[in-house]
C-alpha cells in the first residue's frame, strides 16, 4: 500500500510490515506513484482517449514518444506491425517515415474490419501503407511479409497483436529472422502480468504474457539481447521508462 502525502511532498509505502518513506524528489518516490497511476490508467482505460493524425492509437503516450526516437535511430526502410486495430500505430509509423524521407509501413490483423480499412485506405498516409488480413503467425502470412522486404532494406518490428505467451513466442520465432542488425524486434504490453486482478484481465497473464516469450526466445537465440533503447537527452531523476512495454526492445547484436 502506498500513501501520498502532498503536503509533505512524501511518497509512504508499507512492505513486510515496514514503512519507507521517499521524497516527492526521489526517483524511488516516482516509480512508486508511476506503478499506481499506469495500474489507474488500465482501470479506466486512459489509452482509449489517443488519436494520432485522426485515428485511435490505444497507447500509452509515453511509450510512443520513446518510440519515435527508436524509428529515427534506426531509420528503417520497413516497418511491420502485427496488429491493426484502428490503424492509428499504422499512421504514426508512416508520418515518421515521412518525416525522415524514408520508410513503408506493413501492417497484419487477422481480422481487418470493413470501417477501420477505409479509414486507414482513406488517410493521407495511405501510400505509404499495405496490409495484410490472416494470422501473423500463419506460415503463408508470415511469407507474404518476407516477400514484400527487399534485399538489403533495414526493418524493425512492433509485435501488438494477441499478447498471450504462446502467439508472442511464435510471432518472435516467424520475425526475427527479418530483424535487421542493430534494429529491434518489439513485444509490446508486458504490462499485463503487473495488473493481474484489474478489469479486462485473467489469473493466467501471470505468466501468459508477453515478457514470458521474451524470456525464453532469448535464452534460445544469442543473437538477440535485451536493450533499452538510448536515450540522447535527460537532465532529469528518472533513467527508466514509464511504460505498458516492459522488457520489450529485443535487438539484433
């Protein structure tokens, strides 16, 4: 349990029968009450509320901003992305492949509803967009994706589709053979296992989730290591991430 006391500018947290006690100021202070709020923020949907260029996002805006440095970084000339929704990860993908002169965009859903397809056919970040409808981890879907990069393009991935262990470790072993070196392969929204007992959530994601798969891809494949991204500015107390993605960015070494 924690307390926030704002007129003493303290963060209270009782574990093991003990009370600490960290200043507003701290660090420590802010990842206690950066673990609250991402856990308020599932309850009450706060990712539901983000469009980008006029299409729902549902992401956390933290992770995105992170997320854009990582695409100008790398500087791909394709970006993947299993999972479709409205198309608004889609759309950002490709503004910034715009914006930096460069890249395409192929996103996979296994169900691209009729609404969200116009939409998306409909933007003006169309041309830069393909998609492709079936399961991300069919061997034929995973071949239409191969077939459509090109001999020496760098890639990066977004995994964002079904997040359960088992899809994610599958999803991992089809893509990151497309892996470029030094880019990413991304496995989104390991929160899941940090909310068990919210809404919208099962007893399994304890371990049915995405940092599951991680874990044991990696132990399997030397080539891959987990890295945080680098971060080119922070003056600031906090050097990890606020974020639905933890233990995420896998990169190709």
């Amino acid at each position: 349990m924690i307390t926030i006391d704002t007129k003493a500018a303290m963060v209270h947290v009782d574990e093991d029968g003990q009370r600490k006690s960290y200043p507003f100021q701290s660090p420590e202070a802010f990842n206690l009450v950066s673990k609250a709020w991402l856990r308020v923020g599932w309850d009450t949907k706060y990712v539901y509320g983000f469009t980008w260029l006029g299409r729902p996002i549902i992401q956390l805006p933290d992770d995105m901003i992170r997320l854009q440095e990582v695409i100008y970084q790398v500087k791909p000339d394709v970006i993947i992305e299993t999972g479709i929704a409205h198309g608004g990860s889609l759309i950002y993908s490709a503004s910034l492949g715009r914006m930096i002169g460069k890249g395409r965009v192929i996103g996979v859903d296994i169900e691209i509803r009729p609404h969200n397809r116009k939409a998306i056919e409909a933007h003006d970040m169309a041309p830069l967009i393909s998609m492709i409808e079936g399961s991300s981890v069919a061997p034929e879907i995973v071949k239409q994706v191969r077939d459509k990069i090109k001999p020496g393009e760098t890639t990066i991935i977004f995994l964002d589709s079904n997040h359960t262990y088992q899809h994610v470790l599958d999803e991992l072993e089809a893509y990151a053979p497309m892996v470029s070196k030094g880019s990413y392969i991304v496995a989104m929204d390991g929160i899941m296992q940090d909310v068990v007992g919210a809404p919208r959530t099962s007893p399994d994601w304890v371990t049915n989730n995405p940092q599951t798969a991680v874990k044991e891809f990696l132990a399997k494949h030397k080539e891959f290591v987990l890295e945080e991204p680098a971060i080119p500015f922070n003056e600031g107390l906090k050097t990890d991430r606020v974020t639905y993605w933890p233990n995420a960015y896998l990169k190709r070494v």
